[in-house]
C-alpha cells in the first residue's frame, strides 16, 4: 500500500512503457479498466496510450480521440515531431470541450475514476486528461418525496453537474458561484458549494468551506453523511441543515442569501443555514394565490401542533385531568375503556409503536405491497384490538389523526424529528400530568431557542424577533410584500417599489 501511495504522489515519465507500468501497478488487473495503444500520427508517429474506465466514460467519445491523434494527425502537413508536444496536441489535435495538462499521477487516477481518458504520448513528461464522462443516468422525475400541485415537475438526479445545470438554468446571474473540492479519500467524492456572492452573509462561505475541510472520512457515499458532520446540534434531533430534492427550492434558498451543498451520486442537495419554521413551508404557497399559500400554511401548522402533542394531551387528560373533559365525552371515553387492561400511558405506547411498525414495514416493502399492508394493516389491527379490548376506539381514533397530521408536513426529515418528540412528551404526561407536560414542551422550546445553524438563531425571525421577516413565517402575505430578503442577506431588496398590480382607473388614466 506505502509503495501506491508513493507511485501517485510522483509525476509522469516520458517513456509510456513506465508510465503503463504505474497504471498496471495502481489500478492493478481490474476487468473495467480499459487500454488502448496507438501511434500518434499514424506508423511513423510516437506511440502513446489512452486509459479511460469501461462503464464511466463514453466509448465514442474515446474513439474520436483515437481517431484524431492517428489519422487526423496523419493528415495535417506536419511532422509528427512537431505535433508530439502537449500544446500541439491540446490544439491542433483534440478538439473535444475539456482537454487539460495533468502533471502528476494521482490527478491523472482520480480522472480515470471520474470518467475521463488519460493520454500519455512517448517524450512527453506529462499526461493530458480529455473529459469523456458519460455514464448512464435516469432520467429527471418528480421527487416523490416532495411532491406539488403546481410548480415545477422536475428534480435532482445522482449527477452533480446535471444537478448544479438545473439552479443555473433558473438563475442566470453570473454572480451565481459554484466551487468544487473533494472529500473522502478513498470514494473521491465530489462537492460543489454554490452561493450568490453578492447575497450570501460575509463569512458564511468561509464557514462552510471550514466545516467540509475538516470533514476527514474514506467515503461519501450520500449527503447524510456531511450533513452529519457539519451541523450545529449533532445531538439534538432538530435539523439544523435543510434536505431537498427541488431545484426550485435550492434556487429560492440562494437567492435569499444561503449557501447550498450538492454531492455527487445523490440526489439530495443540502442548504445552510435553516430555520424551524422552513419545514412548515411549501412551494405550492408561493406558487398559488397569497390566500390559498396562507390557509393552507396555517393548516401545516396546526398539523404540527397535532402530530406532537395530541397523544400526550389524552394521556394528560384521561390520567389526571378529567375535570378538564366535558363531562358527556368524560362518559364516552370511560365506557370505552372499561375493559383495556392497560394504564392510559402504556395503550398510547403501545398503539404510537405499533402505527410506527407498519409505516416503516410499508415503507421497505415492494411499493404496491407496502400501501396495501400499511393501509389494510392499521385498519384490521386497530379494529381487532379494539374487539379484543387492548386498546380503546377512542385511542385508535388519536393515533390515526396524529398519523394523518404528521403526513400534512412537507419535510420528511422534519416529520421523523417530530414523531420522536412525540414519545418524551407523552411520557412525562402520563407520569406527571400536566406538570409534566408543561415541563417537557418548554424544555423542548428552550432547546430549540438555544439552537444554531451557522451562526444564525434556528428558530428566527421569531427569535430573534425581525418584524419585516414575519410577512413569509406564519403567514405568506402578497408577493408583492414580500419586496426584502431575510434580514442575514447582505442585499435585502428583493423588487422595486410599488410593485401592487393596478387597474388603469386607479392609475389616474
């Protein structure tokens, strides 16, 4: 292994015999690795060689190039002498969109396995890398995890290019950056960092670029893994770094001033900072009318409010707190519960795991079976135990609207945060009533405004409290309003002044 290590830390040698001879040793007899020999400029031209990866690069791309350094070569009135020169043959020979000069060996391995074809021509004391990448791909689909009504159909893909072409195809500014390194030292993991330079807050860049830096790991392999290691809160099960599949998005994030993370092989592009409240939003508010975003945004909350606290306010209710009940649904529940066997805290325990289980078995199972056994599964379950007196109706009917209102969030990762919040809070209601209660919530809300996500406040605007900031957190006012980015943008004007739509006859015509 020191002695690999040693061999791509060299450069590459004028004689491509040797030089074969340190791919053969780096990249040993693997069956994808291709080779082809050639003459540059037909017989009586310098041997050379082309090495490129069966499966990353496109084969017609690599016959072009053979095709130019041998009868191309071959054609132009020059001697083959005069053409074996990295200049000459970037020039006059290969015209294809990237050809580079590669110094050394281990720049000319990670082209190799990125999809490129390394050529070493005899009396040359470096390589040229051509890009020829060309792997299959899926095509661009619907996330189905972020799905919409009206907007945008497509989403990202595992290509990272083909990615970062989707938000500069939506923003043609050219103060549009990406930047490019590499993190994982045996996978070589592509990552770009884009921003808009003259939006993005002075020192996030920097701030990113830090955290990526320090990231040392072997391998990538999806966007969780960095998201992992450059958070703010790495025990807490907030998220403080935003998860997306939209290109739309992504875009509406950079033009607000924040920083978005693209890896390559996966379709999840990460965004910095994030605020709590982003989970509650949904493209379709801003792509509907401001009235229409807003019900339905206040809906999405009070869905929220539900997923986390309904069973532990039953809990709380039925356990210490029946004056609170009205006294002919008091008579309702306990006639229902005659015959459960269980404390109140123990029934929810048992229904929130069990709901949990066949969401998850519904979810690794084949896509037709798994909506089937979720579906056909929570209805005969729920409806056996509750003739088996295990459970009460009452606590079915809980569980299922908890269920349903935990769906109506728009972010996943954000429902799953919530769904485990969910048991804490049912716990110290059932222990301590609504002591306990109270004592959890507001521990949970002290945690969350003690929370940072790159240096900004996670639940901002609302704490700290920015009153232009709140026409686009609880409510989404017009769209003409909403003229000011967020208040950590460094140019906060969004549009020009006077932008409300006016009939003729206002206008004084």
């Amino acid at each position: 292994m020191s002695s690999i290590q040693e061999l791509l830390k060299g450069a590459f040698k004028p004689s491509v015999k040797e030089n074969a001879a340190v791919l053969d040793q780096i990249l040993g007899n693997s069956a994808d690795v291709q080779k082809r020999d050639f003459l540059l400029c037909g017989k009586a031209g310098s041997p050379g060689l082309l090495c490129f990866m069966d499966g990353l690069a496109d084969t017609t791309l690599v016959e072009a190039i053979v095709r130019a350094l041998v009868v191309t070569g071959s054609q132009l009135n020059r001697e083959p002498a005069e053409l074996a020169t990295a200049e000459s043959i970037r020039t006059s020979l290969l015209f294809n969109a990237t050809v580079k000069d590669c110094p050394n060996v281990r720049e000319g391995i990670n082209g190799i396995l990125s999809g490129d074809t390394l050529v070493v021509v005899e009396g040359l004391d470096q390589a040229l890398l051509v890009s020829t990448r060309g792997w299959k791909d899926r095509g661009v689909e619907e996330p189905s995890s972020e799905n919409n009504v009206r907007g945008p159909r497509d989403g990202f893909m595992e290509s990272i290019r083909t990615n970062t072409a989707h938000v500069r195809r939506r923003i043609k500014d050219p103060m549009l950056r990406f930047e490019s390194m590499v993190i994982g030292t045996r996978s070589q993991t592509d990552v770009n960092i884009a921003y808009i330079s003259d939006l993005v807050k002075e020192g996030l860049v920097d701030e990113v670029k830090s955290r990526l830096n320090r990231i040392k790991i072997d391998s990538v392999m999806e966007s969780g893994y960095i998201e992992e290691l450059i958070e703010d809160a790495p025990l807490s099960m907030f998220n403080t770094v935003q998860s997306t599949e939209r290109p739309d998005k992504v875009a509406s994030a950079l033009l607000e001033g924040r920083v978005a993370i693209f890896i390559d092989n996966t379709p999840v592009v990460l965004i910095v900072p994030t605020f709590f409240w982003q989970y509650i939003q949904a493209p379709d508010d801003y792509y509907n009318r401001y009235w229409v975003g807003t019900f339905f945004r206040i809906v999405r909350y009070f869905a929220f409010l539900i997923s986390l606290m309904l069973p532990s306010v039953y809990v709380m209710l039925v356990s210490f707190h029946h004056e609170m009940i009205p006294t002919s649904l008091a008579l309702t529940i306990a006639s229902g519960r005659e015959v459960v066997p269980f404390p109140v805290l123990l029934e929810a325990l048992i229904m929130e795991l069990a709901f949990e289980l066949m969401r998850e078995a519904g979810l690794r199972m084949p896509k037709p079976i798994g909506q089937a056994v979720s579906i056909v599964g929570s209805l005969i379950i729920g409806q056996a135990a509750v003739q088996a007196g295990l459970v009460s109706p009452f606590m079915v009917i809980i569980v299922a609207i908890t269920g349903i209102s935990s769906f109506a969030i728009p972010s996943y990762s954000s429902s799953l945060a919530i769904r485990m919040f969910r048991f804490p809070l049912m716990i110290a209601s059932g222990f301590l009533g609504l002591l306990g209660f109270s004592t959890m919530f507001f521990a949970l809300l002290l945690h969350a405004l003690s929370i940072r996500s790159f240096g900004e406040s996670y639940l901002a605007p609302a704490s700290p409290y920015r009153p232009t900031d709140q026409r686009d957190t609880m409510l989404r006012l017009p769209m003409w309003m909403l003229d000011e980015r967020p208040g950590f943008a460094q140019d906060v004007d969004r549009m020009g002044d006077n932008q409300m739509p006016a009939t003729p006859l206002q206008k004084g015509e």
